[in-house]
C-alpha cells in the first residue's frame, strides 16, 4: 500500500510539533515557518498554520456513537494500536473524545477505535483490527 497524503490547519506549530511528535510518537519530517511534516505509521501528514478553522465541525453516527465529522487517522494491527492506546491512556492531557473501545463486535469488520483531539481541535481516530483483511468487510 502506498502512504496518503493528508494537509490540515492547526493554530500553533510548537503544541502542534509536541502533540504530534512527542505524545503520538510521529517522526517529523520538513518544515517552514507556516507548515511541518509528520510521518503517522508510513503516511504523510502536513500540518499547515491556520490560526482560524473554516468551519465548525459536525458529528455522525457510528455503532451507536456519535464521531465527528471530519476526522482522519490510521488504521493500524490491533498490537500497534494497544500500544498507542496504553501510550494515550497514560497521558494525562489528551482531549478525549470516545476513549479506547471495541464497536461492531462479533461482526464483520470488528474493530478497537479510539477518538481524540490534538491542540488544534482536529478530530483523530486510530483503529485496530485483529485481522486488517477485516477493513472492508461488509
């Protein structure tokens, strides 16, 4: 699978670097005065400096949940994202906002998620799968 390439706003490049870089562990890539590169397990990340959003976000439904919209974030093999969920969990600043759950259990596409925000208010989900041919399943 070739990585994606994701552009996104943040208020602050400093809480965004720390966030990024030091709580999620992402290695960083370039940067400007405006912008820096992120790598999020394989992908592309350019967090761009834009100190006012567009628009407000808006939420959606989800095996009973409601999840914002919009979000990104990587789906990754259920020990990488136990990992990361003990790694979040142990933090004692992260702007939960579903923390780490199964959904669709003992369904097709079963999956661990968790929800998140970073200091900009972007909405993040990290999900795990025991099987990732399960991604697509209907």
């Amino acid at each position: 699978m070739t990585p994606f390439h994701l552009a996104f706003p943040i208020r602050d490049l400093e809480e965004t670097r720390r966030f990024y870089g030091e709580v999620l562990g992402c290695p960083m890539g370039r940067s400007s005065e405006t912008w820096i590169d992120f790598d999020l397990f394989g992908h592309q990340m350019s967090a761009h400096l834009r100190p006012e959003p567009d628009q407000p976000a808006a939420t959606g439904a989800v095996d009973g949940e409601a999840v914002p919209i919009p979000h990104f974030g990587v789906v990754l093999a259920m020990d990488d994202w136990k990992a990361l969920a003990a790694r979040l969990e142990a933090a004692s600043d992260i702007d939960w906002i579903l923390t780490p759950r199964v959904r669709f259990e003992g369904q097709p596409g079963e999956q661990a998620t968790l929800f998140l925000r970073d200091p900009s208010g972007n909405a993040l989900e990290f999900k795990g799968f025991a099987d990732l041919d399960q991604v697509f399943a209907t």
